[in-house]
C-alpha cells in the first residue's frame, strides 16, 4: 500500500513540476506597449500620419474634440472604435510589421490619416 502512495505522489509532483517548467510568460506581456496619441478636431486627424515603431505592441489613444461621435476604423488594422463627441478612446494594436496602415472615420468618411510603422 506505501509503495503504491509513494508512486502516485512521485507522479503527482513530476507532473505538477512538468507543468510549472513549462508555463512562461507571454513576450507580448512582458514588452512596454509604444503610446500613440491623436485628436479629432472639425472632422480631421491631428496629427493625420503618426509614427510607431515595427514589432512593438501599439496603444492609439483617441481623443474627439468635435461635438458628435466618430468611427476610428482600419481594414488593415482590423479595427473600430466608436469615440463619443468630447470623448476618449483607447485601441491596443498588437505588434506590426513596418508598412503605412490607412485608418478612417466610418461616420465622415473624408476623414483619413495613416499610421506609419518603421
């Protein structure tokens, strides 16, 4: 009966151990996001291009000064983000291969900027 305790309890811990040793924590956790700030105003990106690092988590803090809603969208990005008039929003971009991705206002859609990643 011992013998049988001590090899379930000798599996138990090789298991448990086996589980701890493998579990890391993700690089994308670890690594520092690179904020990215830009405003509407009158219906315009200020700024329209913003610049970010290649391979970095990306933070784009959105802040709309009109009085009416906007739509940040991107196709490229994946992206849309509903920012009320006089509001803040806030978009977590995973880390991006260098390239311009184009982004919009779905609700004034003359509104563009880009996002340039190097």
């Amino acid at each position: 009966m011992w013998s049988l305790y001590k090899i379930v309890a000798t599996t138990a811990l090789l298991a448990l151990l086996a589980m701890v040793s493998s579990v890391r924590p993700s690089v994308h956790a670890q690594e520092a996001a690179f904020t990215v700030h830009i405003s509407v105003k009158d219906h315009r990106f200020q700024p329209a291009t913003l610049h970010a690092p290649a391979n970095k988590p990306i933070v784009l803090i959105i802040k709309n000064l009109d009085s009416t809603p906007m739509e940040f969208e991107s196709v490229r990005l994946r992206v849309e983000k509903v920012v009320a008039g006089g509001g803040e929003g806030i978009i977590r971009l995973r880390a991006l291969e260098a390239g311009a991705y184009n982004f919009f206002d779905d609700f004034h859609q003359q509104t563009q900027g880009t996002l340039d990643v190097k």
